[in-house]
C-alpha cells in the first residue's frame, strides 16, 4: 500500500474508502485529497493526510499513480479539465462518479489519459460493497491491480472489457441496493397485513432480511441452494413461493422487467 494518491472528493465514499485505505497500510503522506477548505482542514486533522482546496495546491514533485474521482456526477465537469496537466504513463485516472462514461473522461482529458470507470453501490459505505471496473486499453496490469487493491477495501470487485455493460452493471448492483430495500418495506407491510403490529413487522422483515445476507455471505452453498434447504414440500415456504416464483407474474419477470428499465434509463442519462 504504497501507492501515491490523489482523491478528488471525500464525501461518505471517499471517507469510506480512505479508512479503508489507511486501516491497511496506506502511507497517509501518500495520500493528498482535493476537497473545500473546512474539509480538506478537518482530513488532514483526523487522517495525517495532505489536503488541497485544489489541484495547484499539489506540489509539482508528487506524482500520484491514482487520481480517484470521487466528486457528484454532476461537479465533474466543473472540475475534471484541470487535472489535464497530470496526465502522464505511469498515471491512472480512476472514478467512482456513476454515469460518467470513458468517453467523458477522454475528452476532457485526452487520448493518452489512462481510464478506469468504476460503478461500486452504497455499501461500499460499510465495506460490504460490490464494485465494477472497466478499464481503456492502454490501463497496464499493475494499474488494474492497483485499482483492484483500493477499491477491494470496500468490498468485492469485478471486472468487464466492454463498456456497455456497465449499464446492465448499473441497473444490477449498482441500484441494487433499493431493491433490497424496498422488499424490505414490502415484506413489512405484508407482515401488518397479516395482522402484525407494524414496529414488529418491520423488525422482523429487517432482520430476516440481515440474516439471510449473513447466511448466503458464509456459505458456500448457491442461493437456490439454500432456498430449497428452507423450503419443505407442501409447507408454507412453498406455498410462498409458489407465487414469488410464478413464471407470468412472479419475482423473476418482475425483477427481470425492473433490471431492464434501470439498463435502458443508464443508457438514456449516458448519452
């Protein structure tokens, strides 16, 4: 963990992400941050890192192997076309910023930029995220690897060649995490439906929620696996999943109609 840093941004990702850096070895003299003035005061305070109210405040002999973009989506172009000067070889340009295409980084910081878009979901903030990288031609393996190492802080990574789909990528795991919680709110109102008071019943589709993640995380059994193993013939499981699982109108369909809407959104807002 001795990469030269630069993080643009340090929000709830970006804090996440650094603690997670730093609690495995990251040198915080490594590490400088681009943030506003308040901010950058308080990290350097609390991290012993260096923080930038911008990129001139960077000294000319620091040249970061990462330059992580972990600013709003919609800052991004207000602030990326001034770290054009540093791009260099040994230089990999990596964001976090969702929707932002390699096509939007390369034209605002050329041809020769080094580029990996990356598309974690807000676990990440827990470190129990799932992050997506997609990388240009020219990104070199210890880049990738070194890209794979800090984002590996927050959780699983993976990795796809072809940009376009990073959108199914989106659609998937990237929003995700609503899904979840929405059947959470669902299986709640189920529940006072069926006669629960309603604090009850939220606690207990939370928690079934929480343990069933926990269980399928240490197991290496699949999740269709442990379904069954839950599921006793003619009992009520099953009589559950017999509608969960209709083919016309159960939760395949439904979540495969879901996915798709948010893929064909992420193209929309993409182009």
């Amino acid at each position: 963990m001795n990469t030269r840093l630069l993080l643009v941004g340090c929000g709830k990702m970006g804090s996440a992400m650094l603690e997670g850096w730093l609690a495995q070895g990251l040198k915080a003299d490594n590490v400088y941050i681009v943030e506003q003035a308040e901010a950058a005061e308080k990290l350097e305070a609390s991290y012993g890192i260096h923080g930038v109210t911008d990129v001139a405040g960077i000294p000319q002999d620091f040249i970061p192997q990462v330059i992580l973009f972990a600013v709003k989506p919609q800052v991004l172009p207000d602030v990326i076309d001034a770290y054009k000067p540093l791009v260099r070889a040994e230089t990999v340009f990596l964001s976090v910023a969702a929707g932002k295409t390699i096509e939007f980084f390369a034209s605002h910081l050329g041809k020769l930029a080094r580029i990996v878009r990356a598309m974690p979901n807000t676990p990440a903030a827990v470190s129990r995220g799932m992050t997506v990288m997609c990388p240009t031609e020219n990104v070199s393996i210890a880049q990738r690897d070194m890209c794979e190492t800090l984002l590996a802080t927050v959780g699983l990574v993976s990795w796809v060649e072809d940009e376009s789909l990073m959108d199914a990528v989106t659609a998937l795991s990237g929003s995700g995490p609503a899904y979840i919680f929405h059947l959470v709110e669902a299986m709640a109102q189920a529940g006072e439906t069926a006669g629960l008071p309603a604090d009850q019943a939220m606690l207990l589709a939370r928690q079934t929620v929480i343990g069933a993640g926990f269980l399928l995380d240490a197991s290496e059994e699949t999740a269709a696996t442990l379904r069954q193993n839950v599921t006793s013939p003619g009992g009520t499981t099953a009589a559950a999943l017999n509608v969960l699982m209709d083919q016309e109108n159960g939760l395949p369909e439904l979540m495969t109609r879901a996915i798709e809407a948010a893929r064909k959104r992420s193209v929309e807002l993409a182009s």
